[in-house]
C-alpha cells in the first residue's frame, strides 16, 4: 500500500524536473541564438533565392525567378520555404531580419520537438539529449540564416515524433505525420529520403490502409508539381546537379558507375571522419583527432543502432534512408547543411549506445561528457564574441561588419549599381540573386563553359557586367575572364571598387 501512495508522488517530481530540465535548456538555447545571431545575409545565395521567390509568390506572378530577364518559372527549389517566407513578407514585408527571426521560432520549435522524442526514448537520462543538441553549434549558426536546413529539420522531427505517438496506438497521428513528411518534401528535395522512410515502415509493419493514404497524398502534390515543372525547360535541375561530375564544371561530363561508387565512398569518409566528428566537437581542427572522434562516434551510433535492432520503428527507416541519401549526394556540396536534418537522430543512436557502455565502464561518459561540454563551450563563446563585436559594428552604421573583404566590395558595388546604373538593365553577375535583391536589377549567372561563342551569346543579352574578384570559387577567371580580354574595347570601365577590386563594365552595343 505505501508503495501504491507513493508511486504518484514520485512520478509527479519527475515531471516537474523534466519541465524544470526543459525550461533551462529552452532559455539557454534562446540565449545562444541571440547571442550568435547576424542581422546581415548569409553570403551562400540559396537565402537571396528563397526570397526572391517569396517575393514572386507574394506579388502574384506564381513560382518564378523575378530575378532574371524574362522571369522564368523555377525549377530547381521546392516551394514550401518560399510559401513560408511569403506568410512572413505578406505581414512584416522585405524585411530580412524579421524572417531570420521566422527561422530562428522555427528552431526553437524543433528544439521542442526534440525534447518530446527524447523523453520517449530516454525517459530519465533525456537531459543527456538535449544538453548535446543545446551544445552542438552548428545548430544555433543555422538558426538565423535564411536557409531551408532549420525548417526542414522541424518538418523532420514533427514527422517522427508523430509518428512515434501514431505507433503507441494513436492512429490519428499518422495523418498530420503524413502532411509533415510532404512539407518535408517539398521544403528540401531531399526530403524523398523521409518519404522514402515513412512509406517502407508502414508496409514493413503491413499498414497497407496508411501507407496507401500516404503515398496518395504524396502523389496528388508531387505529380501536379513535375508536370508544372517538365514545361519549363530550365537546365541546373537537382537530376543535373546530381549526374554531374561537378557542376561547376560540366566539361567533365556526367559520373558512370565507377565514379557513383567513388561518391559514395568519398562521402562515408568526408562525414563520419570530418563533418560528423567536427559537428559535435566543432573547436577541433587536426584531422588525426577528428580520425579518432569518428571512429568512436561511428562505433557508438552502430552500437546504439544494435540496441534497437528489436525495435525497429520509424527511427530506424529515417536513418538508414537518410544516410543513403547523404552517401550518394554530390560530394561538390557535401557539407554540414545536408548532415545537419540527419543529425539529431544519429545523436541519439550515439547517447544510445555511450549511456549502454557505461554501465560496463563508468568513466566512460564524464569523460567523453567533460571533453564535449569544454571543446563546444568554448567554440560557442569564441563564435559569440566575434558576433557580438560585428553587431555593435553593424548598430553603428556598418552594414557590411563580418563580411570578408571580397564580399564587403561585392555588396558595395551592387550598392553602387543601384544609385547609378538606371533604366532597368540586365546586369551579368557571379551570384545575380544578390544583385536583384539589393538593386532591384534583372540578373544572370554566365554559363559554365570553356566555349568563348556560347560565352559571347550569353554576354550579349547583357547591359552591364559585374566582374568580381572572389577568393572562394575560380569560375569567373576560369570562363568569363578570357571571353571578356579578347575584346577589351568592347567594355568601359564605370566603376572600380577599393582592393580587392570588382568592376562594373558597361557594354558597348
């Protein structure tokens, strides 16, 4: 009987320490966020594309690249960021620091999530799980940029963790399971990787009914987007990208099978010894260390992975899915971003398998726990103080605090094009997504070819050309340079930034 009494009260101080856990990891993980948050744009471009296309939604022109002359229809991105971001601008408008704030709640939201899973899985050691996700910088970097990582992942977890409740007998879950995996989708392509997952679980537990309802959503939304798609005829598809040696070099053709073999071999050593070992201990650097953190994470997540091997649910299909994905993926982008939607599922497998091994071996994790706790802190702190820096730069009036110097002139000469360069012309440019966001110009990216005639067609449909000098990619003196000194007096120069030097050329017609 006294058992019976006191069972309640002790299942009662757990709960108030796990909201008492949450409530402390929620507000650090807020405090991180703002600490390491940058009001200015990232400089990858895939942000500038996003809005852009927003913008295009929002101003009822439909799914298209108003940055371009003509504005085609788009191909390449899914549109569910874009959709999410134009909700945004419809209510704040072209405001790029309240969408990274949309982001950031986004964050916070899979961070939620996350915490409902791993109490599931956990139960009394889940603080273990959500001290690594709080600790584990790559996820507070991507929490302000207007990327598609941060909403993918909370499409991700929502769909897991539905479908985790679906498998506890609450069959209503599955249908909002099923909405999230196509938000997934249609977030990020990559997303196939969970549409993939979720389909082959329901058949491998013969739920035939679900899995027939999930596929017919899937194809009542996939179907009407590829044959909108297949009538525009827009080269730079993700299935180019994706049969391309290199796409920023097609004159080396596509990958045979040996070559796919390669990818997928250059991929499993990139992210289980680099990217992986250098998310979670992200202030390492030598590489015989990262070595050696990978090896022991690869054996932890494998361990981890036996330890469930009876349990098989929908956690199981998600990884083995989206590693296959990882593996196969062009090894030109591989990199964090695409590891980083994957990376709370392997952390668990990981704490799985370290929290089982030190039963046997005690020191084990205060060990391990010490190191990843000093190595993360201090990353994260030296990251807050160079961000905090740049921010008050930027509160005094520097708009480009932060950016390296190539890409301070680069903003500083699309500044200048938007002042002096009138009458709507079509600028040539190395990251033309930029130039339309800022100056409001048509622009396009020259084409990747050794061929001077196809270069010299695509100049002409051209008033001006951004020439850069960018230190991170070797296109323009590769292509566009040599086309451009064979004619010299065909250009006038009519801007020319501080060191290092970019040029606005104007084309004589």
């Amino acid at each position: 009987m006294p058992r019976k009494i006191k069972s309640p009260k002790s299942t009662g101080n757990r709960s108030v320490l796990i909201k008492y856990y949450f409530w402390f990891f929620i507000a650090l993980y807020t405090l991180f966020s703002l600490l390491l948050f940058d009001p200015k744009p990232f400089t990858g471009g895939d942000n500038a594309v996003y809005i852009n296309l927003a913008q295009s939604l929002v101003q009822g022109k439909g799914y298209k690249n108003l940055n371009q002359p003509g504005e085609p229809g788009h191909t390449q991105y899914p549109p569910g960021l874009p959709a999410l971001l134009g909700l945004v601008m419809l209510l704040f408008g072209k405001n790029i620091v309240v969408m990274k704030f949309f982001i950031m709640l986004c964050g916070l939201a899979a961070f939620y999530i996350f915490h409902l899973i791993s109490l599931r899985i956990f139960k009394e050691n889940h603080y273990l799980a959500l001290a690594t996700y709080l600790l584990v910088p790559i996820f507070i970097n991507y929490n302000h940029w207007i990327l598609s990582e941060i909403p993918f992942l909370l499409a991700n977890l929502a769909t897991v963790y539905l479908m985790l409740r679906a498998e506890e007998g609450k069959k209503a879950y599955y249908y909002p399971a099923f909405l999230c995996a196509n938000l997934a989708f249609f977030i990020r392509t990559t997303g196939i990787a969970l549409i993939g997952a979720v389909l082959f679980y329901l058949i491998a537990r013969k739920k035939f009914r679900e899995s027939l309802i999930f596929l017919g959503i899937f194809l009542v939304l996939f179907i009407p987007w590829q044959i909108r798609n297949s009538h525009y005829s827009q080269a730079g598809g993700y299935l180019d990208q994706f049969l391309a040696k290199n796409f920023y070099q097609p004159e080396l053709g596509r990958i045979g099978f040996a070559d796919f073999l390669g990818r997928i071999f250059h991929n499993f050593r990139l992210y289980f010894f680099n990217i992986l070992p250098q998310s979670l201990f992200s202030a390492i650097a030598a590489s015989w260390l990262l070595f050696l953190l990978g090896l022991a994470n690869l054996a932890l997540l494998g361990y981890g992975f036996f330890i469930r091997h009876r349990e098989w649910s929908i956690f199981e299909f998600f990884l083995i899915f989206g590693l296959a994905v990882l593996l196969v993926w062009p090894e030109i982008w591989s990199s964090d971003r695409f590891l980083l939607p994957l990376l709370p599922i392997m952390m668990i497998y990981i704490i799985l398998g370290l929290t089982r091994l030190t039963t046997r071996f005690k020191f084990v994790l205060p060990a391990l726990g010490s190191f990843f706790v000093l190595v993360n802190l201090w990353a994260i702190i030296s990251q807050a103080r160079t961000s905090v820096t740049d921010n008050l730069e930027y509160l005094r009036g520097d708009r480009y605090a932060g950016y390296s110097p190539d890409w301070r002139r680069y903003f500083e000469t699309i500044d200048w094009i938007k002042k002096n360069v009138p009458d709507d012309p079509v600028i040539m440019a190395r990251k033309p997504e930029f130039v339309f966001l800022f100056s409001g110009h048509k622009s396009f990216v020259y084409p990747y070819t050794t061929d001077p005639d196809k270069m010299r067609a695509s100049i002409n449909q051209a008033d001006y050309v951004l020439l850069d000098n960018f230190s991170w990619t070797g296109t323009t003196p590769r292509y566009l340079l040599p086309v451009l000194q064979t004619e010299p007096d065909r250009y006038e120069v009519v801007y020319r930034s501080r060191p290092p030097e970019f040029y606005v050329l104007k084309i004589k017609k």
